[in-house]
C-alpha cells in the first residue's frame, strides 16, 4: 500500500513532535503532517519559562528548533500538508490532505487549540488592523502607540509585559478583579510602570475605518459604558485579546467523543472512543494546557501506538 | 521575489502598472517565515503576470501603517498602485492566496 505508516501524526506542535520523536525511537515508520507552522503556539511566544532545562531566555521558536532536530535525528518524517478529511474506522486509517493521501496503522490527533475571540462588534473586521492574538507578529506595529491587553491569564499578562518593550503604555483589561496568571507574572506586571490595569471590564465592541479607532468598554459591577479613542496623533492603537483557546478538531467532530467544548476525550493512555487512534495535547480534555503536558501526552499516544501496532499487526 | 523597503516601495509597488503582490513580514513573525515557501512557490506560478514583492516592516512600521497593514502576516494585492484585495493572519494561507489572485488576475 502506497504511504503506509505505522504512524501518522495530526499537528507539529510540542505533543506532535514529542510523539514523533518517541515514535522514531521505538523504529515505527512515523510521519508528522503539518498544515503551517510547526511549532503550534509555542512559537508565537517569546518566552518559554517554565519547561523544565529550557532556562534562561529559552524563546519558543529555540525550543521547537531542538525538538524538530531530535526528532528527525531519529527518522521522523515531517510534511507540509493541510487534512481535509480523515477515515478513521478501518483497520487501515485514510487521512486525506490537499497534497496526498496518508495510510497509517495508527494515528495520533495533536492539532491543538487556536486563541479564543472576544466574541464581539467589530474583532474579527479588525484582526490585522490594531486586533491581535500573536504579541511577537505585532508587537511592533505599536511602538511608541497605546495598547489594550484583553485577558487575566498567564498568556495575557506575559505578553502585557513583553509589549512594554515597544508600546507607551499597555493597560490589562481584566474582566474581575484579580488576575489568575502565575504569581511570578503577575509580580513583573505589577512592578512595570508602563502597565496599568483596568478591573471588572469587558470589551463589548471595537470600532474603526480600516485600522482601530476607538474601543467600547463595560464595566461588569456598574454597567457603566466607556468608549475609549485613539489618541489624535496616534490615529490608533492595539488591542491584543488572550482570552483563553479553542480546539481545533472540527475535522472530527462527530467521528470521536468530544466534550461540549469540543475537546477530545481520552483515557490516561490517550486512547479515544476508537481503536488506534490517540490524542495528544491541547486538544485532549485535561486540566493543564502547556508544552510540558503536550510532551507527555505525546510520548504516551506514541508507545501506546507501538503496543497496538504489535497485538494488532503481528501475525 | 523582489525585496522592498520604505525608500522603493513608492517606486516598486505604488507607482508600478498591474499587479503586484506584497508579502508584508518580520523577523519576530514565526507564521510569515513558514509561510515564505509557499508564497515563493505561487510566485512561480505567476512570474510574467503578478511582481511579486516582500516588505520587511521592521522599519518601515510607518509605510506599512500608511497600507492599513497592522498584523503579519498580511499579503495584499495591488492594481495600478491601489490595494485591490488583502488577506492576513490565518486566511494567509497558500490556497487562500491563490483564490485571491486568481480572482483578480485571469
């Protein structure tokens, strides 16, 4: 059969190449298909702290570097290809792509999540045009000009301060009165005096001609409406929106059990509700979102990959 | 794929006839360099009836601000100097790319 593997693997992000990589060193004929950028989310952060041995200055893009390169020592195949649909129930598994068609005795799923919306008037018009999720792409963009932080978590608040570097001002717009980041991050953010936080707030609609103009803001104890414009000189300024992710499994939704949310249930071995087919990293139902769990779960989906492999294809 | 930069993008892409097409990126854009291949390969495809051209903003924020262009990555389309079609973050994607000019150029 034309493009067999013992393993192909659905997203080049930490639980993709992590599962790789085990993959390779178990010898399974392993091929990891990504649609853009490998590296997921994690190289759209300019730092990465907290995986363990990547300190200091460890910056996403470094870390997915080395993590490409020690998965390929070992054979791992990557390809450059979007899926568009995928046959799941066989023996064998059909994943279909705009470039090739892939057989594989085992799949693993690894496609991530994507930043969430505000969901309001106005954001998605915007995105590229003073809206946006990716703080290292833009950041620059708004030297010397204003910027809006949307979010609490530790995304929103590490990206605030790496946008200090560049913009006159940044103010948080957190819609309680605490933020839930780490205490490290939030300790940087509080002693940096270009951050100001904006409590009880929500953005409720972006407005602007062609770039961002001005920003409707709530407050979420008064009610009290507040739209705020660009400075004159400036003509306009950042909103940077780190409120959370979705999933990205839209190409198996009602193949595998998913959660409302749209999550991928598995089991601690990150199988799923079919045989041969495993999940691994944000887009699995788990408690803790980061390149340190996605590696684990990787590693898991990929030796149980190779004991399927041998009770199933072992004559 | 021509390099151009604050001082010749008036020449190269706002004075220039027909088509041309601007990859705007940046060092720090992750998406725009796995994306680069790609737009090299449409490039191809099309030499002789869209210049294809790339602007790096670090340096010229300011022009880049001017095309309404505040996110990367952005690939825009021009006809006769005027921007006739754009698409950015994750609609610049290679099939979308080539949808849009397809649109425009046939």
């Amino acid at each position: 059969m034309e493009n067999l593997y013992d393993v192909v693997i659905i997203g080049g992000g930490p639980g993709g190449l992590s599962a790789g990589l085990y993959a390779a060193r178990a010898r399974l004929k392993t091929l990891i298909v990504e649609k853009a950028k490998v590296g997921g989310q994690i190289v759209i952060t300019h730092e990465v702290a907290n995986y363990p041995g990547s300190i200091p200055n460890a910056t996403g893009p470094s870390l997915i570097a080395r993590m490409l390169e020690q998965m390929k020592s070992f054979g791992a195949e990557l390809t450059k290809d979007n899926i568009i649909d995928v046959d799941l129930t066989g023996k064998v598994k059909v994943i279909k792509g705009e470039q090739g068609k892939y057989h594989a005795k085992t799949v693993i799923i690894a496609t991530g999540a994507v930043p969430k919306l505000i969901g309001c008037p106005g954001e998605v018009e915007l995105i590229g045009k003073g809206v946006s999720y990716c703080a290292t792409c833009d950041a620059d963009f708004f030297t010397d000009l204003e910027v809006f932080v949307v979010g609490g978590g530790d995304s929103a608040v590490e990206e605030a301060v790496y946008l200090t570097k560049f913009a006159r001002k940044v103010t948080i717009v957190h819609r309680r009165e605490k933020l839930r980041a780490a205490k490290s991050i939030q300790e940087k953010a509080f002693k940096n005096p270009k951050i100001e936080l904006l409590w009880n707030t929500v953005v409720e609609e972006i407005r602007g001609d062609g770039v961002v103009q001005s920003v409707v803001f709530k407050n979420t104890q008064t009610g009290e409406i507040n739209e705020h414009f660009a400075d004159e000189e400036d003509g306009t300024f950042g909103i940077f929106v780190f409120v959370g992710f979705d999933p990205k499994g839209d190409l198996f939704k009602g193949k595998v059990t998913m959660d409302e949310a749209g999550y991928i249930i598995t089991n601690e071995d990150m199988k799923i509700n079919i045989p041969g087919v495993f999940a691994a990293g944000d887009i699995r139902v788990k408690s803790l979102r980061q390149v340190v769990t996605a590696a684990g779960d990787g590693a898991i989906a990929a030796i149980q990959a190779e004991r399927y492999i041998e009770h199933e294809f072992t004559e | 794929m021509l390099a151009v930069d604050k001082d010749t993008f008036q020449v190269e892409v706002l004075e220039a006839e027909d088509f041309v097409l601007v990859d705007y990126w940046n060092d720090g854009c992750e998406p725009c360099k796995a994306l680069l291949p790609d737009i090299e390969e449409i490039a191809a495809k099309y030499e002789g009836k869209v210049k294809f051209t790339k602007l790096n903003t670090t340096g010229a924020r300011r022009l880049a601000i001017s095309q309404k262009v505040l996110g990367l990555p952005t690939i825009s389309l021009y006809k006769n100097g005027l921007k006739i079609d754009e698409v950015t973050k994750d609609d610049a994607t290679r099939a979308k790319i080539e949808a849009m000019i397809e649109k425009h150029v046939s």
